[in-house]
C-alpha cells in the first residue's frame, strides 16, 4: 500500500494537485483493492465510532483508542496510532507509525509514515510528511476568508492551484511549535521550524 501511494504522489505535477477529489479517488481505490472481509484489523477498541465503515480500511498493528470517530474513505496503516478523542471526516490517508491523536480533526489529508499530530491539532486538505511533527494546538487552515482559490508565489510567479481548500505541506521532518497557525498554501520545506505562537504564510525555508 505505501508502494501505491508512492506512485501516486510521483505522478502529480505539483504535491497539492493530489489534494481534493483526486486523493478521495485514489483512497477509494486503495480501499477497495482490499477483500471487505479483512480491512478491519489491529487493535481497534468497541468503543470506536465508524461511519462508512465499509470504505475503511485499518492495518494490523493499528491502534484506534475508545472514543475516536473514523469516517470512510479513510486508510490507517500498519502501527499506526488513532487516538481518544481524534475525529478523522473522510479521505484521509494515515501511513505506517503515523499518529492522529487526542482532539486532533483531519480531513482530505495525508500523513506519511511517522508523522505526528498529537494533540489539538486542525489537518484540513494537507500533507505531512515523513516523520514530521505538529506541536499541540497547531492549525493548518484551509480556506480564505473570502473563499477565493489558493494562489501561490513560487519563484517570483503567482500559481493558481485551483483549489479553494488547501492547508499546509510538511516536508519531512519538520515541525511546528504549539499553538501555531499556516495559512492556507503555506509549504514548509523539509525539516524547517515554525516557533510557537508564531503564524505563516508561503514558503518557509530554513
């Protein structure tokens, strides 16, 4: 599974072209590639709440504590960490080791292996990647007061990404501090920093 989402991040011009309908399509068919019978395992708790449940699909060695709400389409990876509380609403792709924790809303989002989302975070249409991490109370926010498309200043050009929702991409391993905030389009390259209480917007470089 990590193969094919490999494949369908390298096929996309830019990585915010694989946000919105596209990456609900491809959750839907990574799910049903997976017999119906086997795509409930791990240690998963009664106490969970699912919605859609036929369009979810939870890897052995997953852990989904009481109290969190999964909605389908949804992929939890292998020893992957759904905690108390977190509320996942649907086209959300969580990759092996990665955590979506207490208080933590996700949605039309990817968190590639080991990253983390701990506590009291907002993932709206975004992507984490490798091993990066969100400090507690940390927003990704998704959407322009005005509602307008998300546009981009890139290389002294300005992009329109033809989408009105779009959070934040993490590069690997980097990491913001608590109660931090991006605005909507802000790419934070690999393992660079945004401080606590701090907010940002565009390109953050180290």
């Amino acid at each position: 599974m990590a193969h094919d989402l490999c494949l369908f991040l390298q096929e996309a011009e830019f990585p915010w072209r694989v946000l919105g309908k596209t990456l609900t399509q491809f959750i839907e068919r990574l799910v049903n590639s997976v017999d119906k019978n086997h795509r409930i395992n791990g240690n998963v708790s009664d106490y969970a709440y699912f919605e859609n449940k036929d369009q979810i699909v939870i890897c052995q060695g997953a852990v989904v504590e009481p109290g969190a709400f999964i909605a389908g389409p949804a992929f939890i990876g292998p020893h992957a960490v759904v905690r108390h509380g977190a509320y996942i609403r649907g086209s959300v792709y969580v990759g092996e080791g990665a955590v979506v924790g207490h208080t933590t809303e996700c949605k039309g989002s990817i968190l590639l292996p080991f990253a983390k989302a701990a506590h009291f975070n907002y993932i709206g249409d975004s992507i984490l990647g490798y091993d990066c991490n969100l400090g507690a109370g940390t927003k990704l926010a998704n959407l322009k007061i005005n509602h307008k498309n998300i546009i981009l200043a890139l290389d002294n050009k300005k992009l329109d990404t033809g989408l009105k929702k779009f959070g934040a991409i993490l590069g690997n391993r980097a990491q913001t501090g608590c109660n931090s905030v991006t605005n909507p389009g802000t790419i934070m390259l690999p393992e660079t920093i945004l401080l606590p209480n701090q907010t940002a917007l565009g390109v953050i470089k180290r």
